[in-house]
C-alpha cells in the first residue's frame, strides 16, 4: 500500500489560492478515480477537485472556510501500489494546518511557511485535476455550533416558572416596603427562601438582572444562539458590500414613473410576437431606456479606480442584472447593450437567469459590468437603496408596480405605478446629473415610443 497527496492545483487565472467551501469526502471514506472530493471558490467561479485515483481518505488538510494556497496538500489517500509520495518522505498525517482566512477587505494575513507535512508532499507530484464549475455553487453546508446549549444557565439567564394566577406571593414586610419603594411586583421575583419565601437577596438579584420576560401558557423562550460560519459566496457577497459601502459615498434618488402605456405595448408585443421570441418583461424596456440616456451621460457608465484617481467611462454599456439564486445574490451582465434590440435584450436575460440559477454560468458572463440593474419588483416594497457594484458609479434599481390613484386634474384615475430607487457615487455623479438621468429613463419609459426612436 502506498500514499498519494493530492494538493490544491491551479485553479486558473492567475489566482494563487481558494477558499475551501465544500468536502465531499471525509476520513475513512473508500473512493473511486474522478470522484469529487472538494470544492473551492475563487474571486467567483466555484471548482471541483476530483480524485485522480481510487483510495482511501486518510487526512484532510484544511476545514471549511479556510483559504489555501495553490500547490498545498489537502488531502491524502492510502492506495494500492507505491502512490506518489517518495519513499522515506515524512508523512503525518495527525495535524492539519489550515491557512488563514483573508480578511473582508482582501488586505488579511499570507499563508504560514509550510508545515513539515507540507514540505513532504511538496517533494511529489501533484496529480490533482479540476473540472470547472465556473459559477457561483452551492455555499458549503455551513458548520455552527449552538452556543449555550446544554450548557448550566448563569445566574442572569434562569428563567423561573411563573406562579400560579392569584396567588399571593410570600415575602417579608421589610422586602415589601422595599419592592414597594422601587416599584417592583413581587410576582416577578423568583423565591429561594423556604416555602418560597423572597428574601432580600432575590429582591437584590431581581434589581440588578431586570425583570424577567412574561410568557405565555405552554410557551417557552428560547435562549441558544447559532454561530454560523460566513463561508463561500455568503462571504464574497459580504465582503463586496462592505467595500462598496465603505469606499463609496452613496446617493439615492427615487422617482415614480407611470408605466400606463408601457405596459400595453408590452402586452400587445408579447400577445403577436413569433414563437422563436422571448416573452417581454420591463427588464429590457428599462435597459433600453438606460442605453439612451447614458448616451446623453456617459459619465453614469463608468468605473473609478479610487486608488489611482481615475474614471474610467466605458464606450460599451455592460450591464449586470443583479438576480437572487437559492446560493445567494450573483450579477450576471448583459455584455453590449447598446449594440442589442428589445428582444435580443430579454433573450440575453433569460439565457443569462438561467446560468445563474443553474450555476452553469461563466466567469466571463459574472464578470465586466458597467452599471447595474437591481430589482426587488416581486417582493414589493415603495423604495430601496440599492448598494453600488463597486467600483461601479451608478445602480438602479426597480421596485413593485401597482395600480394607484393618479389626479389628472379634474378626477383621481387608475394608473399603473412604479418606482425606480438610484443609488449614485458622490465622488463622480452629483445629484442634478443624477436627476437628470433617471428623469430621462422617466420620459422614455412614460412615453415608450421614444425608446425607438432615434
């Protein structure tokens, strides 16, 4: 029997390391050659690392959540033959050492010097093969700990029985006057003396904890508390808003825009398009209004390198279309929305939700946006502040449409509603350009035969 140290390969684009999100396999599992036995993650793509050969998992060389660098040994299999690792090379397997995880900002700690067993394996071959998932995939399955439970309750946390209703609780005069003066209700106060008797000394710890919380009959309060580990894309997502609302000095302008008429284009559109058409939802609408007031404002597409001081505007119009997926929030983009049509447009949305929520989508179409689009339509909700995909200037953002009451001057009529929530970079977008830009999509969406006109 030999021993085979499989180690992190390289995961593609230069990346020098992963964060591990996922084991497949644990000690003391038999496995079969390309079984999947990790995934990782990178800035966005998620890899599987399958088995180059059949074996047994005799050691694991990082947890959850740890970020490992490219070329160290995370995993080791007993096998049939020699394995890969040379003979006499050391090979204990008894003590893991997982790198540290990056800190939220990216500027966290490097990876240790190599560990005896790290310098072992690094004397073999890595035979380690990677099948590209390149999407965001499943976030780990998260490992918590219930905190306290199990665990004797502190002084501070028992919780007493309530007494029966009416009954009179048993304390001494002096301990009356003094619940009396301090304005407590002795029915509160857990009793330790005898035949539940308070004495002083409940009425102290009374005083110092706080009254307890009253409950109901047959319910019971629920002390634990969960610690979950933010691993995978949870923590990807986390830390791009953190740096976005840490960099970035948001301004948020929301308007109401009657989309009346809009919406009975769109119907009678969808009503006569061609089988081989994709139906039409607002979505494509807005980006076309989006591509024609950007050309009247270049400056809302753009990216600014804070660091080095300088904007850059993007002749193309790259837009990603913030979507919710069961492993968390992705941007798929719209590459080149200025050269697509309306339909062409929802072709491309719907091809793109589908990568997303399938997690076949690529790092290339998760990737390059220019401004974003975020909707919360379906949840409802009156107005948002969208948090800017840094390092991005402007985001918009959709919120529900609904039938109000709109005067026209002489009667209150139905009309379909809906606001739009911008949230704009006050280092390069001032607030009138930011008023004139969704005052714009307002006029184009209000009086959708302008979209089409040149």
């Amino acid at each position: 029997m030999g021993e085979h140290v499989i180690k992190l390969p390289d995961v593609g684009e230069g990346v020098a390391e992963a964060e591990l999100v996922e084991w497949h396999v644990k000690v003391g599992d038999l496995i079969r050659e390309d079984a999947v036995l990790a995934a990782v993650m990178t800035d966005k793509a998620t890899v599987e690392i399958p088995s180059p050969v059949d074996g047994e998992v005799i050691w694991l060389g990082a947890e959850v959540g740890d970020t490992v660098p490219v070329g160290s040994p995370i995993i080791r299999l007993k096998v049939q033959g020699e394995g890969n690792v040379a003979a006499g090379a050391e090979t204990e397997t008894s003590a893991p050492t997982p790198t540290p995880s990056p800190s939220p900002q990216g500027g966290g700690e490097h990876a240790p010097a190599p560990s005896r067993e790290q310098s072992a394996a690094d004397a073999v071959e890595t035979s380690g093969r990677v099948v590209g998932r390149a999407t965001p995939e499943s976030p780990s399955p998260l490992r918590g700990g219930v905190r306290g439970g199990g665990q004797p309750a502190s002084a501070s946390q028992t919780v007493y029985a309530s007494r029966p209703q009416g009954e009179k609780p048993l304390a001494s005069p002096a301990v009356r006057l003094r619940a009396r003066e301090a304005g407590i209700d002795l029915r509160q106060v857990p009793a330790s003396g005898g035949a539940g008797r308070i004495t002083h000394e409940d009425l102290d710890a009374f005083l110092s904890r706080g009254p307890e919380m009253q409950r109901g009959p047959g319910l019971a309060r629920n002390e634990t508390v969960e610690d979950i580990k933010v691993v995978g894309l949870r923590r990807k997502i986390a830390e791009k808003m953190a740096l976005a609302k840490s960099r970035i000095p948001h301004i948020t302008y929301v308007e109401e825009i009657d989309v009346t008429e809009l919406e009975e284009l769109r119907a009678k559109l969808n009503q006569t398009k061609s089988a081989d058409r994709p139906k039409l939802t607002m979505l494509p609408f807005l980006m076309r209004a989006m591509v024609k007031a950007i050309a009247e404002q270049p400056q809302l597409n753009a990216l600014y390198d804070d660091d080095a001081g300088v904007i850059h505007r993007h002749g193309g119009v790259h837009i990603g279309i913030a979507a919710q997926t069961p492993t968390g929030l992705v941007v798929p983009v719209v590459k080149h929305a200025e050269a697509r049509d309306l339909w062409d447009c929802a072709a491309e949305v719907n091809r793109l939700a589908e990568a997303a929520k399938s997690g076949s989508a690529t790092r290339d179409e998760l990737s390059g946006s220019t401004i974003t689009i975020t909707s919360l339509g379906a949840m409802g909700g009156v107005a948002t502040t969208p948090v800017i995909n840094y390092p991005e200037v402007a985001i918009v953002g959709v919120n529900k449409m609904m039938v109000r009451p709109v005067w026209d001057g002489r009667q209150f009529i139905p009309r379909k509603m809906m606001n739009l929530s911008s949230s704009f970079d006050h280092r390069v977008i001032d607030g009138w350009d930011a008023a004139v830009f969704v005052q714009r999509i307002k006029a184009l969406l209000e009086t959708p035969a302008l979209i089409f006109v040149d």
